[in-house]
C-alpha cells in the first residue's frame, strides 16, 4: 500500500462481520438490515434483468428513468430542482460518490474539515486524492454529540477547500438542526467553500427531528454536492446504487472521475431503485416507524445492560458509552463482546483520528428484526 493509504489496512466492519461469522455472534457491527427491501422493488429488478434492460453498460451517468427519479424525490421532498441531465449522477453506491467527490474536488494538501467521527471511507478517500483531513469533534452532553461552531470556524484555514458534512451522522446519530445548518452554511458563503454532503440517511430521523438538506439554505445550492443511496432508504446495501445531485460544474467534475473508477453503475438495479423512489410516501414512513421501534427497543436492552445510551435522533445506530460498565476501551470491549456475550459491535474509535477522545464509545446497529434486537439485549444484560 502506497504511503498515502498506509494506514488504512482492513475496515472495521469487514474485520467486525468476520469476528461475527467465525463466532456466530449477532452482528449488531456492521451497518446493513437483516431484511431485504420491498417485495416489488426486488421484482422490477428481476423483470429488468428478463427484459434485458441494462445488461449490458447503461449510460455513464445513470440510467434517465433513475436520475428523473432521483430529480423527482428532491423536488417532491425538498423543494430542490435538479436538472437530471446536468445536475443528477447515479454512482456506485454512496462510497464512490464520497471518494469521486474527493477526486474531482481537491488539489493535493488541500484541507477538508470534515464532523469527527467520521465514517472511515473519509478518510481514505481524502488521502487518495492527496488531500489532509481536518477534523472537529463531535462532543458529548446530555443531548447527544453536538458541533460546537467555533471549533467549526476555527478549522478553517486558507488551505481549505471544502466541508465534508454528514447529516444524519454516523456514528452518532446527531441530526444537525436548522441553526447549526444555517451556521455551516453562512461559513461556506463566507470563505468560499464547497461542501460535500453525506444524506444517505435522509429518511431516517426520528420524533421531533426533520432532515433538512444543506442545499436548501441560502447559497448552497450552486456550491454543495449532495450524496444519496438506494442501499440506506430502501434496504439494498448490496445494489450499491447511490447519487449525487448539485451543480453542472459540481456533478460535471464527479462524473469526470466516476467515469474512470466504475465507468457506469449496475444496469438492472437502477431501474428498480428509479421505481422504488416513486414509491408513496407512506413507504418512508413505515420505514421510519419501524425503525423508530427498534431504535427503543435498543435502546432500552442497551440501558438496562448498563451501557451509556444516546438516543439517536437519526441514522440506524446508537453510540454507548462503556464507561458505566467499567469498561474504558472500546477497541478491546469489541474484541471480547462476541465471546462474552454473543454481541458484535462496533468501537467508535475507528471514526476518531484522536482516538483518546473515542475509546469509551461503542456503537450498536439496530436495522435488525425485533427478535433479534430481544435476543441481544438479553445477552448483554446477562454478560
Ligand atoms: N456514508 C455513510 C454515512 C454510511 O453510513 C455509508 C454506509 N453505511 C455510506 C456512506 C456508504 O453507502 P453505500 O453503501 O451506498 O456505498
Ligand atoms: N456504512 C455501514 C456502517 O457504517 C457499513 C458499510 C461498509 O461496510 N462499508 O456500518
């Protein structure tokens, strides 16, 4: 490995799902639900495979049914217009939509800030495009992690180029709110930055929590690159189907890199993700309801088992802290939880370049059948 990347070896949740196999644990590890998508979403892609629709490579910039879709959901639900020609890119999941961004965008020794913790593909797709990371930290208090927005306007420099946003977060599950949106986004008209924003979980926010996309706020649309997935919204982490929409310039860039790192996205799935898309709206919310029930009943297992709960407002993780079980390292928890309990989960730590401030945080995934949240709750409490 090049030095650039030398210190990204294995990604945690390869080395998480492999612990979870080899000791028959529940993987509460890695992020990806343990149902699949609706019934006739999987049989628009079979009848698109039959029909031989997208077999063979589709157009580089997705498929027009889907980039109308994806123009289509932004509008119905955002009030964003995109033009789907010009303004919409289908990638191969959201990972190739964060690290083609980071290609397309960043001058080597260019700085990012991006939220600390930050989902690990950051990282390595900053370095691979030779740029440096900046990271502000997401800190704790009785509401959950908080940005604090100092820390945020300090990070910038002259070297900066871009943030990297992530909302609904994960780890955390901080839903960024309406002010500290606002605060983000005056920071980017002001020093003239890009902003690259991670909205894979959109739809899931809970209570009184409300996605807003950076791109609504004054001056962020010709200037933000927003990141979606199939794989998140509707269950199909294996399709790897994501997007990006923004500005020509902006997705113009992107597609430029995307063309030489997959060259087009799979055929079939994108015609079944632009159906799942126009799905109504009681789909979304169904979704959101459901998850919302194992969020709690997580949640609960976690607290009576002694863990430091944050109830998270969006995403499908809770972040603990260990301390109250006495425990302090959350890389050496997450080793031994499979044997001691019959758990996997996932040391935030990994998120973290200052790993100290990391360590006592594990988090849980709870896009999991009920059944299977019950059974593992119940280990942990007897562990
Ligand atoms: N961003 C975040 C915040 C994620 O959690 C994930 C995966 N869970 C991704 C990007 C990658 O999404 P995809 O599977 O569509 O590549
Ligand atoms: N995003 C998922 C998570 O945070 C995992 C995706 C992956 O394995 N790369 O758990």
């Amino acid at each position: 490995l090049n030095r650039r990347l030398a210190e990204f070896g294995t990604t945690i949740f390869a080395e998480m799902s492999a612990l979870a196999t080899a000791t028959g644990a529940i993987n509460l590890g890695q992020g990806f639900p343990d149902t699949d998508g609706p019934e006739e979403i999987r049989e628009a892609a079979v009848r698109a495979l039959r029909e031989g629709r997208g077999n063979q490579y589709p157009p580089g910039p997705g498929i027009p049914e889907l980039r109308t879709a994806i123009a289509a959901h932004q509008r119905r639900r955002y009030g964003l217009s995109f033009d789907p020609d010009t303004e919409v890119l289908v990638t191969a999941g959201a990972t190739e939509a964060v690290a083609a961004s980071m290609l397309a965008l960043l001058e080597p020794g260019d700085e990012v800030v991006a939220l600390e913790p930050y989902y690990d593909s950051y990282a390595a797709s900053i370095a691979m495009a030779g740029g440096r990371r900046v990271p502000v930290t997401l800190r704790p208090d009785d509401t959950g992690f908080r940005l604090d927005l100092d820390e945020l306007r300090a990070a910038v420099t002259d070297r900066t180029r871009l943030l990297l946003i992530n909302t609904p977060h994960n780890p955390t599950g901080t839903v960024l709110t309406r002010a500290e949106l606002t605060a983000i986004a005056e920071l980017a008209v002001e020093r003239d930055l890009l902003v690259v924003t991670d909205e894979v979980y959109e739809h899931l926010v809970f209570d009184d929590a409300e996605h807003l996309p950076l791109a609504t706020f004054p001056g962020m649309r010709e200037r933000t690159v927003t990141i979606g997935s199939a794989g998140k919204t509707f269950s199909f982490t294996g399709w790897k189907v994501g997007w990006v929409t923004g500005s020509p310039e902006l997705v113009g860039a992107v597609r430029s890199v995307k063309q030489f790192l997959t060259y087009v996205s799979s055929g079939p799935f994108q015609y079944a993700v632009a159906e799942a898309l126009a799905l109504p709206d009681s789909y979304f919310e169904d979704f959101r309801r459901s998850m919302r029930t194992r969020r709690d009943l997580l949640a609960e297992g976690l607290t009576a088992a002694g863990f430091r709960v944050f109830a998270p407002a969006g995403t499908y993780f809770i972040t603990t802290d260990i301390r109250p079980l006495g425990e302090k390292d959350g890389f050496a928890f997450c080793r031994t939880l499979p044997e001691r309990a019959g758990v996997v989960a996932v040391p935030n730590a990994v998120f973290y370049d200052d790993r100290e401030a990391g360590a006592p945080f594990v988090r849980f995934a709870f896009c999991k059948k009920e059944d299977v949240l019950r059974e593992a709750a119940r280990r942990l409490r007897g562990m």
